[in-house]
C-alpha cells in the first residue's frame, strides 16, 4: 500500500460518522493499533533512493576485469607533477581533504605517492610515454588488476582533458596478502612441517572459510595515474577540475559513463551537460556508498547503492531539521 492511499484511508476513517457492530471492533488498545507511518515513510524513501542509485553505480564503476569494485583500503599518498605554486597545493591538498573526509589516511611530505597527478599539454603523448617506460605499472599481468589491453590503448589515445588508470589488487580480507600471482613472484611451495598459519602462505594466498555467505577476498586499489591535459581542459576552472580528479582518483571510474541524467561533477566535460561547480550531494553520497564500513568485504553494486541510498536519506532528513 502506498503512503498516499495509506494516508487517504486512514483520513476517510477517521471521518466515518457510522457506528461500529461492538461485535466487530478491534479489542487492542488504540495506541497499540497505532500505524508506524513514519516508518513506513522512511522505507518507501529508502527504496526509491535505492533504485535510483542502482543505475547510476552500474553506469559509472568500471572495476578490473573479472572482478567487483575496488577502493583505497585505508591510506592515499597524492604528488600533482609538472604543476607548481598555488594550483599544484590546492589541486593535493583537495584530492587529500576529500581522500580524509571518506576516512582514510593521508600521506604527509615525503611518502610513496599512489595518486599520481601529472599535468601536461599533450595528454596523449604523455600517456604513451609512460606506458612505454614503465608497462608494468599498468598492466600487472594477473587476473582482476586492470581493464585490460583495450583500455589502455584508450587511455592512450583518448584525447580527454582528463583520463585516469586505477590498478587494484584481489587481497585476503584476513591478511590483507595477495590472492593472486604477480609475474616474477616465485610459485608458492608449503614450508617444511606444512601450513599451520597465514603468514605460511607466503606473499600471496587466501585463507577460505567454509561459507557461501561470506566473500573472504576484497579488491583493494594500489595505484592511479590520473594526467590532466591542460590545453583540452582549457577554460575549466581550479575548483570543478580539482573536485573531478578527485572522484576519478578514488573511484573506479568508466571514462565512458554516461552521467548526464544525474547532479554530478562527473559531467565536467560531458558534451550538452550543465556541470555543477563543484562535488554535489549525489556525488558525496556516492562516495560515502563506496567507503562505508558495510563494504570492506563486499563491494557489489546492491550493496554500494545500499550505502548511497541511507547517505541520501539522512542527508534530506538533516536539510530538514535546518
């Protein structure tokens, strides 16, 4: 029953002038017949706000091949070369508040970058450069790493104001080890007197636990190389582009997505939309779907729109209040 009909019958019965048979009325107290409108209220909110962030997840997360999302498991370290002065600070330190406001820890001075922001004046050139020098920081070569071969010839060549290439990492949610492979690892043979505990399985291996209920492995991002070009973001201001290199820097982002439809700073550079000029309620729930707690282990689209949905509900109850 709808909240509308709910709400007309309640009201229709409360005008009813018709005696009642004594026979036929309800014997529970009135206050225990009470409906939980607001309850009721609520779900129906929750629902909604859940079918409208399914789509969008499913349009905008492009994880690795073969495997669910990826995130940041708990620290970013952010380095923006080729930019000095004020732009380079605030574009790190945006990308770092933002990193910190969905609760993780942020580098300070000095530490091994893993959100690299290189800006330059010919993206495609740089992006072929560094794919000819160091290969093997794009493509792993184990499964449930990257997107593979024909997304990084796109990223080569997209020609894009901004483009980005997120390598993640299938991990052990118990050890937080490797599930998989990497090329030039040694193959894993057991120690002498066999596997009595994790740290036994080596550099990579995964602790199974009987259960088809539980996933025990997590993909967890280790690097993102995001390059501005500045000659086709040309016009675009400090503000909305730092806010955009942010999103793509945290989150698996399919260049591709189609994002017109909905508030998001996404759509900085999607031809006929009306961008925001800065991150939106819409994106922070976004944000907040991905990196709640609820989502360590499983990070399917249902349970990432679960995560947005409540941030957008609360986030309207507390417009509310004010």
């Amino acid at each position: 029953m709808s909240v509308l009909i709910l709400a007309l019958t309640m009201a229709l019965a409360a005008q009813d002038p018709s005696p009642q048979d004594p026979a036929r009325q309800d014997p529970t107290p009135p206050a225990e017949r009470s409906t939980p409108v607001e309850d009721i209220v609520v779900e129906g909110r929750q629902r909604d706000a859940r079918e409208r962030a399914i789509p969008y997840v499913r349009e905008v997360i492009a994880p690795a091949r073969r495997s669910e999302p990826a995130r940041w498991p708990d620290h970013v370290c952010v380095q923006v070369m080729n930019l000095e002065g004020e732009a380079a600070r605030y574009l790190a330190d945006r990308v770092s508040t933002v990193a910190s406001d969905v609760g993780l820890t942020v580098g300070e001075g000095g530490c091994e970058p893993n959100i690299l922001i290189a800006v330059t004046d010919d993206g495609d050139r740089m992006a072929r450069e560094l794919v000819e020098a160091r290969p093997r920081q794009f493509v792993l070569g184990s499964a449930g790493t990257d997107r593979g071969r024909l997304a990084l010839d796109a990223f080569q060549t997209s020609g894009a104001p901004v483009r980005w290439w997120h390598v993640s990492m299938p991990v052990d949610i118990y050890t937080g080890r490797p599930s998989v492979r990497v090329p030039g690892q040694p193959v894993f043979s057991a120690p002498i007197g066999g596997i009595t505990k994790p740290s036994d399985l080596g550099n990579y291996g995964q602790v199974v636990v009987g259960s088809r209920l539980t996933n025990h492995s997590r993909n967890d991002l280790q690097q993102v190389i995001v390059i501005i070009d500045v000659a086709a973001a040309d016009g675009t201001g400090l503000i909305e582009l730092a806010d955009y290199v942010a999103m793509v820097a945290l989150v698996q982002v399919d260049p591709d997505a189609e994002t017109r439809g909905y508030d998001t700073i996404l759509n900085l550079f999607t031809e006929g939309a009306t961008p925001p000029p800065h991150m939106t309620d819409w994106d922070w729930a976004f944000l907040t779907g991905l990196y709640t707690d609820e989502v360590l282990s499983s990070r399917g689209v249902g349970t990432i729109a679960d995560g947005m949905a409540r941030e957008i509900i609360s986030g309207g109850e507390e417009a509310a209040d004010e």
